[in-house]
C-alpha cells in the first residue's frame, strides 16, 4: 500500500516490480484533533439488531442485490 502523495515510495515499489494497477479503496482519515460540528440525526432514526422482528429474508435479497454477493437466506442454509 502507497498513499498518493508518497512520491519516494511509490518509486522504490516501482523499482521492486510493482505495478500500479489504480485505486482499489478510498482510505478516509478522521483528524481527532479538530473540532467537529455535532451530527444531527433525523427524528425517529434508531438502529435496529437483526435479532429484532425484521424482514430478514427481504434484507438478504436486497444485500444480495445491492452488493452482488449470494449469502444465504435463512431458513434455506
């Protein structure tokens, strides 16, 4: 791994063989030294557990859907 703005490591990895084949994640960096404005939430936002009465088969699908993987639906394992 390289940060975009090491310039002298991403010759040494160059001259190792490496290849730079682009971005495969956005790396997010959190300043815990700034003040940050307080996060509002909109009203009746909650987290839920999947122990709750949810539709799990209907998250399955659309987690499935959304990330193109195949996890299995309960019940059907």
């Amino acid at each position: 791994m390289v940060h975009d703005w090491d310039i002298g490591r991403q010759a040494l990895l160059r001259g190792k063989g490496y290849q730079n084949l682009g971005t495969i994640e956005d790396v997010r960096i959190y300043d815990l030294t700034r003040d940050y404005p307080a996060v509002g939430l909109p009203p009746g936002f909650r987290f839920a557990s999947m122990t709750e009465d949810i539709p799990h088969q209907e998250r399955v699908e659309l987690e499935n859907s959304v990330w193109g993987t195949s996890l299995p639906i309960w019940g059907r394992c």
